[in-house]
C-alpha cells in the first residue's frame, strides 16, 4: 500500500471516530436503499396527510347518489365508494388516523414502559420481580386480541383505539428496556458515575438511558408499522375510527361487501395500508443495521 | 430437568395470577355502572338487579374478584349475556373450528418459511435470497385482513375456483373442509412462513459457519449432505420451538381471517361479544387464549431443553 493510500485510510478511520454517533448512525442508514426508500414513503405519507386539504379538492365525508361506486377515471382516480364519496380523498385524509395512531400508541407504550423498565432493571429484587411478572401476564394475552378487548371495554373511538394498542404494546417496551438496562447497568462507566456518589435517576437518566435508545429506536419504529395495522384491524371491526370520519380499516371493511361490484373499494386503502408499513418496517431494519455497533 | 421444571411452573403461578387479574379488572374500564352497561337496551330494574347478584357486583371488588377466580378455578367463566349458554361451553364448541385453521396455516407456515429461509440462508447473496428476504417483508407487511378480501376476490368472485365463505368440519366432507379452510390457512399461515422464513436464515447462517460443517465439508460430503444431514439439524431445533408460540399469534390473527371468511371459530366469537356486548365472553376469550399461550410457552421451553443435550444437566 502506498503511502498516499495509507494517509487517506488513516484520515477516514479518524473522521469516523470523530464523528457523533448519530452522525454515524444516519450516514450508514442512507446506504441503505431500503431505508432510504422506506423513509420517502413516510415523508409523502406525512405530507399528504398534513397538506391533505389542499391536495384533494374533494370532501371525503361528501356524499353523492349520483356517485356511488364509479370505476376510476380522470375526475376520481381511485374511484367512489358506496355513499359516492371519493376514494383518494378517503386514502388522503385516512393516512391521519392510521399515522397519528402509529405514533401516539407506540408514544404511549414508551412513555409507560420505558420508565417501568428502567425500574425494573435498575432496582431489581422485589420491583424488578412485580413489573416482571405483570409483564409476562400482559405478553400472555396476545396482542391484537388484548387490543381488541381493551377497545371493546373502553368502547369504540379512534382515541380509544390509541390507548388499547399502546398499552397492549407497552409490555414488550419493559421487557426491551429492563434487558438492556441489565446489560448496561455492569458497564466501567456506569460502576465510575456510581462511585461518583450520582443519585440513582442521574445514573439511570443520564448515564443509562442515552445508552438504550438505540434499541428503542429500532423497535419503536417496527412497533409503529404493528400499531398502523392495529388500528386498521380495530377500525375494520368497527372499533376504532368512527364513520363518516376516513380510515383505511374502516373503508376496507365497507369495500368487503361490494367486492363483485367495486373492487377497487378495496384495493387501494389496503396498499395504503402496505405501503406505509412496508416502509416502517423497512426503516427498522436499516435501523437495526446502522446502530448495530458490530457493523462497519 | 426437574429443577427447571419446578422453577418453571413456579414461574407461571405469579404470571397467572396477573393475568387473571388483568382480564378481571377489564369490566371495571367500562364506563359507568358496569350492570346498566351489560344490561344493553335492557332497563327493566329487575334484570339489572339480576345482573348485579349474578356478578356479585353489589359486593366490594375484592370479593368479586374472589368469586370470580373461584367460577374461573371451576370452569365456570359467566353466562353468555347473548346466548344463555354457559361462556366455557361456547368457547369448547368454537376453539375446534379455530384449531383446525390455525393448524393448517402453521402447515402453511412451515413448508413455505423453513425451505426459503434455507435456500435463502445457501444461497446467499443472490437472486433467490433477495426473492426470499422480499416475500419476508412482504409477509411481515401485508395486513392479513387486505390478504383475505384480495384473495376472495380471485378465486372466489373471478376466478370461482373456491368458496369464498362458511367452514365445514373436516369430519363431515373432507374435500369441502379442506376447499373452504385453504384460503384462510394461506391468509394465516403467510405473516408467520415470513416470520420463519427470516428465522431460519439467521439460524442457517450461523451453523454454516460453525466449525463443524466446515469440517464435514474438509472431509468431502457432498454440499447436499453438509446441508440437509448436518447444518439444517441444528439450525431448525430453535425455529420448531418458535413455530410452536406463533400459535399465539395465529389467535390473534384468527380474529380478522375468521370475520372475513365467516368462519364460526374462536375468533369470530369475540368479535361477536364485543358488538353484543357480551363482556363474560370477551373476558373468557381473552383468559382461554392467555391459558393456551402460557402452556405452548411451556411445552416450548422443555421441548427446547428435551432436544438440545447441552442444556440438560
């Protein structure tokens, strides 16, 4: 190797290390294609959802008998459903609820069970023990069929929905935290701020948590693409977002009954559906790959 | 082996515990008096002075949870509020049909996720490993819902080759069971070959590198047996076991696959309670499914330890 050649390697190797983790992290996910395309479908998806009156010149809770069930053509792309509303004006104004229940169930499930399980991984003994337990106890119900409990006994709306999905999500967010708390917890430098004499939330805020959020930030991503597909299954079954308000579940539900007459009605709000967790769960993996700290 | 055991099951009487008392403190999420909400339309006083003694809701929450444990404990978990029929009689009736779909799609599951997790896994890098990790995201992203009405539309509405709706017990024509079931088995079996699939490969990958294959290949065998005799042994133990809890999750997808192939199973059950509002079955629902994955969790554990000798001891 030449000398220009190991001067380059050696200023490379030195600009990684100077380099923030973030930084890191970012570089590494643009790599990706598939994050990358992953993260343009999320943006058009936000920015649909954001700007969506001034994207659609149709209200998506209008009706029109003169409408009902028209194929797709130049003046409705995606066509009409059965009350001769607009289907792209369903998609466009639908991608709110299944995003804003992405993110604020998954918000809900960080906010509940990172602190849980911090607690639990931090203190153990006895606590660790209780949170423990009533974790398993909440995995022990699957899922979706504790969401859909959740939602029944709440009763039905979207904020409801929210709810049931982020507590049914919160345990696997403990379960996440208390492992890598546990890991971390023995680390040099966590034993050095110990011996510092720092009060425990100091250690566990400032010394541990920044160390974990790696791991969240892989899973929170995945779990929002779960959340998107639960709220669309409870919207289906009539339990989350209620008619005539948009949602991709609800209209996939009415589409069910005109399947020989309107096909579309079906089509489209379930590659929504697709598209968006396709992309989250696409983002996750590069997630993973790029904070993976064995990856070069 | 008995130490495990006996450290597992005592595992399981805390965990228990919690659960029976999750699924217990649901009725108290309904808003209001939980009597007038179970009574529906119903606003006869005396029935819902009925529902109240039936429930014992009139006594402190303590109690009602004691003599709810105790009906559980007995197999009693209420009366169906729509049916009149005892909630445990219900869900015997209905977890068979469940059972049989949800068999099947593990079937699904298995002969699509295991071989493209290891033809992924050997052939690494190329064509049939990007096919392979594609139908995994595509698996993973497709909410089964879509899937079922997608499918129902081709090869029931255009196509008319199998009935789009209904279940016939395998026992009483085999043919039509298995025409009816073959849809939502795919539908369930799909997300979870997906789940596998990816599994496998990580796990192929792994012992494909360890340092006994490559000292059966040193000694000649020929790369079929490498893979089939020697690598695939150890790297599929894991992946039976996770097979196994995915049943879990095949419950829960159940729920949707059953609304929309009208499938009178487990999972149209509950789906039937919440519009009912017939929350001892909801309740019994939820407890039964928590009940099956806690004891498959089990199963899978000692299963784990039964076939891999390093653990045992």
């Amino acid at each position: 190797m030449t000398d220009a050649a190991l001067g380059t390697s050696a200023s490379l190797a030195a600009a990684e290390t100077l380099e923030s983790p973030a930084r890191r992290a970012w570089r590494r996910l643009i790599r990706r294609r598939g994050a990358v395309l992953g993260l343009a479908v999320i943006a058009l998806f936000i920015l649909l959802a954001v700007f969506a009156p001034l994207i659609v010149p149709y209200d998506p809770v209008a009706t029109s008998w003169s409408l009902v069930r028209k194929a797709p053509s130049l003046q409705h792309w995606f066509g009409t459903d059965e009350l001769g509303r607009d289907v792209l004006a369903r998609i466009v104004f639908g991608a709110r609820a299944s995003l804003l229940a992405g993110v604020i169930s998954v918000g809900i499930a960080l906010a509940v069970g990172v602190p849980l399980g911090l607690l639990a991984g931090y203190r153990g003994g006895l606590i660790d023990a209780l949170i423990s337990r009533i974790t398993d106890a909440m995995l022990a119900c699957p899922f979706l069929i504790l969401a859909i409990a959740l939602a029944a006994f709440l009763g039905p709306s979207l904020g409801n929905a929210m709810i049931a999905i982020g507590v049914s999500a919160t345990p696997i967010f403990i379960r996440l935290t208390r492992g890598q708390v546990m890991s971390v917890k023995v680390e040099d430098y966590v034993e050095a701020a110990r011996a510092m004499g720092n009060p425990r939330w100091r250690i566990a805020l400032v010394h541990i948590l920044p160390n974990i959020l790696p791991a969240l930030l892989v899973q929170a991503t995945l779990s929002i693409a779960a959340a998107i597909i639960a709220e669309a299954a409870l919207s289906f079954l009539g339990l989350g977002q209620q008619p005539p308000a948009p949602s991709w579940g609800s209209m996939l539900n009415a589409a069910q009954r005109f399947l020989t007459s309107a096909p579309w009605m079906a089509v489209w709000p379930g590659l929504a559906i697709f598209l968006v967790v396709l992309s989250f769960n696409l983002v996750g993996d590069g997630l993973r790959d790029a904070l993976d700290p064995k990856a070069r | 082996m008995l130490n495990f055991l006996a450290k597992r099951l005592a595992q399981l009487i805390p965990t228990l515990f919690f659960v029976s008392l999750l699924i217990f403190s649901l009725q108290h999420l309904l808003p209001g008096d939980p009597a007038l909400v179970m009574a529906g339309e119903e606003r006869d006083p005396a029935v819902i002075e009925q529902i109240r003694q039936q429930y014992h809701l009139d006594q402190p929450i303590p109690v009602q949870y004691a003599y709810w444990v105790k009906g559980v404990l007995m197999g009693d978990f209420g009366e169906s509020l729509r049916n009149k029929m005892p909630v445990s009689s219900l869900i015997a009736q209905k977890l068979p049909v469940t059972m049989q779909i949800a068999g099947m799609a593990i079937v699904v599951a298995f002969l699509i996720g295991i071989p493209a997790g290891i033809i992924s896994a050997v052939k690494m890098g190329t064509a049939w490993d990007y096919g392979a990790n594609l139908f995994a995201l595509w698996g993973i992203s497709t909410p089964n819902f879509w899937l079922g009405i997608m499918l129902i539309f081709l090869f029931s509405v255009e196509l008319g080759w199998l009935p789009a709706s209904g279940y016939v017990p395998l026992s009483e024509n085999w043919r039509a069971s298995l025409a009816a079931s073959v849809m939502p088995a795919f539908v369930l079996g799909n997300a979870i070959a997906a789940i596998l699939m990816r599994h496998t490969r990580s796990a192929m990958l792994q012992v494909l590198e360890s340092d006994y294959v490559r000292t059966a290949r040193a000694k000649g065998l020929s790369e079929r047996t490498v893979i089939l005799k020697h690598a695939m042994r150890n790297a599929l133990t894991p992946i039976i076991t996770l097979g196994a809890l995915e049943l879990g999750t095949l419950l829960s997808g159940a729920v949707l696959t059953e609304q929309i192939f009208s499938i009178p199973g487990f999972g149209k059950l509950i789906v039937d309670a919440v519009f009912n509002r017939d929350y001892a079955v909801v309740q019994g629902v939820v407890l039964t499914t928590a009940t099956i994955y806690i004891t498959l969790n089990l199963i899978a554990d000692i299963a784990y330890i039964l076939v891999n000798p390093r653990l045992r001891g």
